[in-house]
C-alpha cells in the first residue's frame, strides 16, 4: 500500500496566513534530500519496514537510491529500529510515517554536515495514518526513541522581521556534527504554524525560508522592463537562480540521473527545471504569455538563463569559490 508523501514546501508568498496565526516554530531546513520511513500497520518486525524517498518508495532496502545510504542509516542501528517499533506500539499507532532528511556526503552541496563521508538522517514529522502528530508530541517520541531530529532555531509569533533575522547564520546541524565555520551558512529555515493548522484551501502552514545564496527567487521589482529586457527576460532574471537550479539536480540525482557537474547535464536539467517553475511560479509564468511573449520565445530565453547560470556555476566550483 503506497504511504505519505510529505506536503511540498512553499515560500512564504504562497502561503502568507501563516503571518496570521498566534505561533510558529522554526527548525533549520536542512539542504539534502527528503526520506521516508514506513511502519505499516499490523508490523510485527523490523523487517517489515520500508523506505521511501519523497516521490519513491523504495522497499525495505531502500537499494537504489544514494547507493542504500540513506536506509543503511536505520538498517545498522537494529537498536533504534527497535526502540522506534515499541515507541509507536506503546501509543497504540497503527501506520506511521516518520518524514525527515538524509544528508552528508554525496547528496547536497552549498552546506557542510559532517567532515567525513557519512550520509546521515534527522527527523523533521510524523504521521499518524494521514494525520500529523503536533509538533509537541514528534519532539517526545524522537526523544524517547533516541532518534535525531532537524534543530529547532526559534519560536514565537510569526513576522517577515522575525523571520528574516533567522537567516543568513551558520548551519546549527553542521556545528553539532563538529563544522564549526561561520561561512558554512544554513539553507534556510522551515516554519510551521504551532498548532499546525491549513489554509482555506486545506494546504497545511508550513513554508520554506530560504538564505540569499539558496533563494529560488529574485528580488521582485514591480517597475515595468527596461526597454532592452522583455517580460520573459525579467521572469528568468527572477527565477532562473544557483539555488532553484541546484535543487532541481538534486531531484534529480533522488531519481537517480546521473549529474556529472559538466554541460552535458543541461539534457536533463532543463526539463527538470521546466516542471519546476510550471509548479512553484505558474501565475508568473501566465502573466508573461498574457503580456504577449509567445511560450517559444519564453522557453527559449528560459533556456538560454539556465545554461548561462549553471555555466557560472560550474566555473565558480572550479575556481573554488
């Protein structure tokens, strides 16, 4: 049976309620990939977990995906597997979800976690069924289980303010994994409403917040174009960014496409790249075909953005900037 797949993060434009509740709580976002751990309902062992990434299920193995790291974290801490199973038992749970991110070594760059080659996990929710855990009592089943969790940064009553001043600082995760370097800067941060509550839409109060160097957008400018930048001219400018495309390689290296850090990526990031924008900025994307820009003439200056982008960004990591 196939399990939960965790909400898409948004930014904070597309989910601005979150400004209207009383609380929030902040934890750091971790740059990696997301994973999933599977206690199906009626599990009797260990052996009946599976794993999944955040579109893949993976199988008790988890084989496939990050060559088994990811899984192989649970897999040889039998322990914890254990205290995990007897935790939810003790509450009566029937299925359960444990959602959280794997990362280390070989999975993101931009952020250091740890100094060796490990590729580690930490927990960020919990699922019951289809229902959520509040916030409280993922921290207790963690804490008894013993199982890591993402580091929780702040909380309070949610502001821009407040929430621009939790970025831009070193990664907390790295510096309790002993990387201790005040330029190894934190994605960002993943805020949820506390109580966690959903939108008049049903879409749950969680948003992304993300450090400049990882933005997926510019700065938004509402003057009109300058004579010489079209519309589709300024929609790339504003969304063809390091940190989208960067997070569009990592998805696609979760499903297991060769990235090779050279040009010849491009075959596969662009089309990855295209699902992404059409998901997160398709009004943007509308206003301009609206303006008049043809979609061939708005995909080709895409296009173009992209390649020169990535470019940048390759010879930067080449010159170890």
């Amino acid at each position: 049976m196939p399990f939960m797949k965790y909400p898409e993060l948004v930014r904070l434009d597309k989910r601005p309620e979150i400004l209207s509740v009383k609380s929030v709580v902040a934890t750091e976002k971790i740059h990696g990939t997301n994973f999933r751990v599977h206690f199906p309902a009626g599990i009797t062992s260990v052996d009946e977990i599976v794993f999944g990434g955040r579109n893949e299920e993976l199988g008790p193995q988890g084989a496939g995906f990050y060559g088994g790291r990811p899984a192989a974290f649970f897999r040889s801490q039998s322990d914890l597997l254990d205290r995990m199973l007897a935790t939810f038992a003790s509450y009566g749970f029937g299925e359960v979800t444990v959602f959280g991110e794997a990362f280390g070594s070989g999975v993101q760059r931009g952020v250091r976690y740890v100094s060796d080659d490990r590729v580690i996990f930490r927990a960020f929710d919990i699922a019951v069924g289809e229902s959520f855990v509040t916030y409280e009592l993922f921290t207790t089943l963690c804490d008894a289980m013993d199982l890591p969790r993402v580091p929780e940064i702040w909380r309070g009553e949610p502001s821009l303010a407040a929430f621009d001043a939790l970025l831009e600082k070193p990664s907390v995760e790295g510096e309790r994994n002993g990387v201790v370097d005040p330029k190894n800067v934190a994605e960002g941060v993943v805020i949820r409403a506390n109580p966690l509550l959903r939108d008049v839409f049903g879409q749950w109060l969680i948003i992304k917040h993300k450090a400049e160097s990882f933005s997926e957008v510019g700065k938004r400018d509402d003057r009109a174009p300058r004579a010489d930048q079209s519309a589709a001219d300024a929609f790339a400018a504003r969304f063809v960014l390091p940190g989208r495309i960067e997070n569009a390689l990592g998805r696609l290296r979760d499903a297991g496409t060769l990235v090779v850090d050279d040009m010849q990526d491009m075959q596969n990031l662009v089309p990855a790249m295209f699902t992404d924008l059409h998901k997160e900025c398709r009004p943007e994307w509308d206003a301009v075909l609206a303006a008049g820009i043809a979609e061939k003439t708005l995909r080709g200056v895409v296009t173009k953005a992209i390649g020169t982008t990535y470019r940048r960004m390759l010879l930067a990591r080449a010159n170890g900037q």
